[in-house]
C-alpha cells in the first residue's frame, strides 16, 4: 500500500520562506534534520501524519561539493518552488524489485541530536529527470514516527488548522506514472506539460489551500 507523505519544496531562504508560508498560507514551519555530508538542511510544515519537506542549503561550499547540492542550486537559482513528492510504502523491497533498482539509505539529524534513518528508491533519480513520477520511501523505526509528527505539530502553531495533503498536480505522462505507481490509486492529477510538480492542495478548516509551482 502507498500514502502520499510528503512534497519536496526547495527554498533559497529557510527565514523568508518560513515568513512567506505563515503570511501568505496560515502554515507553521518548524526544524527538521540536517543532512550530513551534504551542506543541506531540511525544516518541516508539519500535519498529523504528512509533511511539506522545506530544503534548503545550511553550508554553500558543502552542497556545491556534492552532485545533489549542486542540482539543488540549480533548481532553486530562480526562487523557491515545489521540487517532487514522496509516497511512503511499507514493502520497499517489493518496489525496488518491481522498478528494478536498489533502495538508498538516508539519515537525518533533529535539533537534539537524535538520528532518524529511512530508505528511498528513485528519488534523487525523479528529482533531476522526472519530478512528475514520487519517490518511494520507508522509515528505519516507523513506530517512533507518530511521535515525530505529534511533536512537530505542537511546535508550528498553524494560523489555520492543517488537516494534510489533499492532493497533488503534476505534468507529465500519465501512462508513466499510472506504471510507476503499480497500479495503485493516489490522489494525483496529472495535466499535460513538462514533468514537474505543479501544485500541491492543503486540506485545511478553511477547505483547501493551493500552493502552486513557485511559491
């Protein structure tokens, strides 16, 4: 089974976009782990069980050092915008195997020190060249990760009351992703243009709010 759990959205300024996701959304942001070795950084607009991942570089020389960083600059030269998504999985093996590729190891460090370990197949792949298609991603302790999320939510004091992703808009082939996914129905909508990540729709108190590509 797959759950749409979080939309990538590089940043040139954690301060200003955090400014801007308050002011403009009613959106709470509140940190989220480093990344070792990489120059890079990861705070989080938080909901009960899904995120909006906010990247952004926290050491300039560190990021350009690595090919990730430095796609990440490139990506972002014009201002900050939706970068991908993410579903999370619990048979990532059986993804892997059915995609014919080899699940990755990521670590994330929080403001206590604490690590968090997951696995991801495809992502930095679909970033660079199909942002259109998800990620797929497990967590090392998933049952420590309904914590992580209560904690965060207590922290970010949303102006609005953030229910989670309602959907996500992407351009690109749907055939393609219709494959990608397995067949598996996910609330996606895809309209025609070059692969990106075009919006993405919050579910709110209010209804939905819509953050579009560039924010």
């Amino acid at each position: 089974m797959l759950k749409t759990e979080l939309v990538i959205v590089g940043v040139q300024d954690f301060e200003a976009a955090a400014r801007r996701l308050r002011a403009k959304y009613g959106l709470g942001c509140v940190e989220g782990f480093t990344l070792p070795g990489t120059g890079m950084g990861i705070q989080v607009v938080p909901f009960p069980s899904q995120m909006l991942e906010i990247v952004g570089i926290m050491d300039r020389a560190a990021a350009e050092a690595n090919a990730f960083g430095e796609w990440f600059l490139q990506a972002t030269a014009q201002g900050d915008r939706l970068l991908g998504w993410s579903v999370r999985t619990d048979d990532l093996e059986g993804v892997a195997a059915r995609l014919g590729l080899r699940p990755h190891p990521g670590v994330g460090i929080d403001s206590s020190g604490k690590q968090w370990a997951w696995r991801t197949v495809g992502m930095e792949r679909n970033l660079a060249f199909e942002p259109f298609l998800p990620g797929f991603f497990s967590w090392e302790d998933p049952a420590a990760i309904a914590g992580m999320y209560r904690g965060w939510m207590a922290q970010a004091r949303h102006k609005i009351e953030a229910q989670g992703i309602a959907w996500v808009e992407v351009s690109g082939s749907a055939s393609r992703l219709r494959e990608w996914l397995g067949g598996e129905d996910l609330p996606v909508k895809v309209c025609d243009g070059p692969p990106a990540v075009r919006a993405v729709g919050v579910r709110t108190d209010m209804g939905v709010v819509v953050l579009g590509e560039m924010l």
